[in-house]
C-alpha cells in the first residue's frame, strides 16, 4: 500500500514536472498535449456582435491616425471615394499630419483637423465630428487605439494586423461587443481580384467540397526595413518568433472555409527555420547578434470540420513575392502564384454548377489561359464588378485596396454588416501568439473560439448589399 502510494505521487510530481508553464499574454495551460489558452466571460451588458448593424451614416466622417507610408496611400484612394470626409488627420510627428494635410488641399479637399503627439490619437478619438477611425500607424498602438475609438463611439478600421497577441484581440472582440461599434481590420488581400473570383467559384461549388488551403506572406523586404518609421517592423522581428504577419495569407482562405460561418479553426501546429538575413539585416542596421524571428515560419491548422491550412511566412526570402494562395477541393484546384495563377476544374462540374459549357476540362491539368481568365471574370462577385474599372485606374495594389475602402464606407452608409467583422480580425491576427507558443513550446496549440460558441450560426460567407 505504502509503495503504491509513493508511486502515485512520484507520478504526479513527474506530470507536474513535464508541464511547462506557459508564458503568455492571457492565462494558458496545457490539456492532453495541448496548449489551451482561457476564454474570458463576457461581461454583464456584453453581447455577441456576430451580424452587428448600425444605424446608416450618410456622410462618413474619417478621422485618420498614421501618417506614414500606408496612411498617405489610403488619403489618395478617400480622394476618389464619394460621400466621405476627411475630418481629421494624426500622426506623432506634426510635420507628417500637415504634409498630409496640404495634399489633401492640394487634392481641392477643405483642411482636415490636426492632431499630434504621443497623445494626439485620444483628442481624435473623442472629437464629436468624426464616425470612423482608420488607424494606419505601425502594429504595436493598433489595438490601443481602436479601443479608444470605440469608447468613444466610433466605428473603427485598423491597419494588418489589427492585434498582435491574444490579450489584445480579446480587447478588440470585447470592446466592439460592449459598445456595439464596427471593427474592421484592412485585410485587402480578400479584395484581389483573383481570390474574390475564385471564392465565388467556390461556393458556387466549382470546387466540390474544399479540405485543403494555403495562404503565406512571402515577401523580400530588404529594400523596406530602413523605410518604416523608427525601424519597428524589424524591431519586432528580433524581438518575437512566429508568423507576425499572417492575415494577408489567412483572410481569403478563411473566407472561402466559412471560417466562424459555419467552420472554426480548431488547433495549429507551428515549425520554423533558424534566421540568416533577418539576423543579417538586425545585425547590419540595429547591431544586435540575436534575432527572434525565424527565416521562414510554416503552421499547419486543422478545423473543426477537419480541413486543414497551411500558412507561412518569410520576410527574407531571396525569390520572388508569394501569398501562395491555393483552395483545394474534392472536384478541383484554384491557384494563384507562380504568378498569374492557374485552375483545374472538370468540364462537367462547371456545365452542371454554373452552366458553362467547356468541354475538354479536366482536373489533372490546368485550364488553358483563356478558359482561366473567362472563369475569373465571370465569377467575379457582383459587389467588385460594379467599381472594377475604377478600382483599377484608382490602384492601390492593383485596385484591391480601393474596393476594400469602396466596401467599408458602402456598408457603414447602408447601416450594413461589413465585409469583415471584429472576430475576422481576432481570429486572422491571433495566429501571431499562437505560433510563438506553438513554436517555443513545441507543442500544438487550441485556437480560441472568439465568437464564444457562436461559430456555426452563420450560414457560409457572403458580402451584405443593400435590399
Ligand atoms: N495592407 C497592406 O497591404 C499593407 C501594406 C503596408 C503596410 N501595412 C500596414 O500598415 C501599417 C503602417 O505601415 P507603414 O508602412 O505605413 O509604416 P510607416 O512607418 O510608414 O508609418 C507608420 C506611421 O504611424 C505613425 N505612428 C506611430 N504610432 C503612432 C501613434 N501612437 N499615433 C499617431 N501616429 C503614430 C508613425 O509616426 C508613422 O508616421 C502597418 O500596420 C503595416 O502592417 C499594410
């Protein structure tokens, strides 16, 4: 009895022992092999904000905080967007906002506000002239910010990624579903006009059922890193592991998976390299001899219907730019890089989906180019073929930028749901936390349901248009 008693606790000790502590931003343990991270309660007067509407705002008022690379690029696209005010500008560096302002003016646009300093986002934020923050300043006040906007009873857009851990995008879901304000985060891969066709495909049923997806950002950013305002990105590169950038890869592929529209994604598992030109890069421009971030990061997740995604990261590489991009179903393949992007669909699957008559189609080869480019205008949605020609002349890679921004101030205006909603945001950003813990650990790690039981009361993805 003695021995077996001694046992018993020799055995617990050992499992305690075996059981690291996890270091991360919310409470984590780890259950059955896996690291599982704590689902806050929501609090009294909280409710779910799946679907959220909002009354219509006839001219949507913008206050913007950013002023750097991409906050200028999103003024110039608003000089081309109808029913809309440029009511405020913001940047730490008052140089930067009246640079700005005077292109606006430039623009034939009336002066926007000013606001500066450290600071200067929370006069914005409470300013009763405006209704939408678009907040395009570097990753680490994203969430900050967007909070004080919601606060303060503005709808909020936010720069990718929109958090940059866990204890954040729990602030983003909870702040949107106490104060019932939008927060859309700028994802505009999803607006390219290669996946939006291809997502249409999909659920049209091109595909037959889809169970395998891949996304990635891979892009050379050698000539980029002075460029960013006191070095942040590379900054944050040395400092953490993990994918810090994964939305432009998770976005188009978590909307063709009805991702919290039917589907969630349940579990990830994370592997990455050592670094060479990140720590090249650190070493030659912030004399450091360590650098965090490995040279290229793969996570493998599986959802709850059981598909699987593949997304990675390499903001190093030496080839060329990659989002990857590939839906595979049981009835064909869509795939975008090596660029322009290829497709294998059945000839019968189209004529009896789509009532396209291809003869000669088969999914062990790709279509011919022709046939791939009459299927990508065809299938392209509805909401983008309406501003196709002015997305383009506008830009903003290649026009997708415009009509993510074209989308926003429609449904704001509309008093729609928008294009992306708050737990899109959590759920494409939360992916920076989860890998470091996936990859520190070596451990698989549960993906938290940020819709909190919600995930399959949606009935797959669609854009809202007016009745
Ligand atoms: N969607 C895309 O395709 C795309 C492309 C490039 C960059 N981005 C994202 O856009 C964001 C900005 O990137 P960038 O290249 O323009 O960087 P940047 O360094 O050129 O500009 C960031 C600006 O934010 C300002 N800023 C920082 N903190 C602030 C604060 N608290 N209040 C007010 N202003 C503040 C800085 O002074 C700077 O002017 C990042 O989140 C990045 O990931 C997205």
């Amino acid at each position: 009895m003695r021995t077996k008693l001694i046992l018993a606790f020799a055995a617990i000790l050992a499992l305690f022992a075996c059981t690291p502590k996890i270091e991360s931003t919310v409470p984590a343990k780890v259950v059955k092999g896996v690291i599982v991270t704590e689902t806050p309660a929501r609090e009294k007067g909280q409710e779910s904000a799946l679907q959220l509407t909002c009354e219509p705002i006839e001219t949507v008022r913008i206050g913007f905080v950013g002023m750097g690379g991409r906050g200028n690029s999103a003024l110039k696209r608003y000089f081309h967007i109808d029913n809309i005010e440029i009511a405020a500008l913001c940047d730490i560096y008052p140089e930067k906002v009246a640079s700005a302002n005077a292109r606006v003016q430039e623009a034939g646009f009336p002066a926007a506000k000013e606001y500066s300093g450290e600071d200067g986002y929370k006069a914005l934020c409470a300013d009763p002239d405006i209704d939408l923050v678009y907040i395009t300043t570097d990753w680490l006040p994203h969430t900050t910010i967007a909070v004080c906007a919601m606060e303060n009873g503005k709808h909020t857009a936010i720069e990718v990624p929109a958090a940059m851990n866990l204890e954040e995008c729990w602030a983003l879901v909870n702040t949107a579903e106490k104060t019932r304000r939008h927060c859309m985060m700028l994802e505009n891969c999803v607006y390219d006009f290669f996946e939006s066709s291809c997502l249409n495909m999909a659920q049209q049923g091109l595909l037959g059922e889809i169970y395998y997806a891949e996304g990635a950002y891979i892009h050379n950013l050698d000539y980029h890193w002075p460029i960013y305002t006191n070095n942040w990105r590379l900054d944050y590169n040395y400092r953490y592991r993990g994918d810090n950038y994964p939305t432009h890869g998770l976005g188009p592929v978590c909307q063709a998976l009805d991702i919290h529209r039917g589907d969630r994604m349940k579990t990830l598992i994370a592997m990455d390299t050592r670094s060479y030109k990140g720590l090249e890069a650190a070493r030659e421009l912030m004399g450091v001899d360590t650098f965090a971030n490995g040279e290229h990061t793969s996570t493998l997740i599986r959802t709850e219907k059981e598909k699987m995604i593949n997304i990675q990261h390499n903001v190093y590489a030496s080839r060329p730019y990659s989002r990857l991009y590939q839906l595979l179903g049981t009835e064909g393949l869509v795939e975008k890089y090596p660029l322009p992007g290829f497709v294998a669909l059945d000839s019968e699957v189209l004529k009896d989906k789509a009532g396209i008559d291809i003869p000669g189609l088969e999914t062990e080869k790709y279509a011919p180019e022709e046939v791939r480019d009459r299927l990508l205008k065809d299938f392209r949605p509805e909401i983008i073929k309406e501003i196709e020609e002015k997305a383009r002349m506008v830009g903003g890679h290649g026009g997708m930028d415009y009509v993510m921004d074209y989308r926003l101030i429609y449904c704001l205006r509309n008093g729609l749901p928008l294009d992306m909603d708050v737990y899109d945001a959590a759920e494409w950003s939360c992916l920076i936390e989860l890998t470091r813990l996936s990859l520190e650990y070596q451990l698989p790690v549960a993906v938290p349901d940020f819709t909190r039981g919600d995930w399959n009361k949606i009935d797959g993805y669609s854009y809202a248009v007016k009745e």
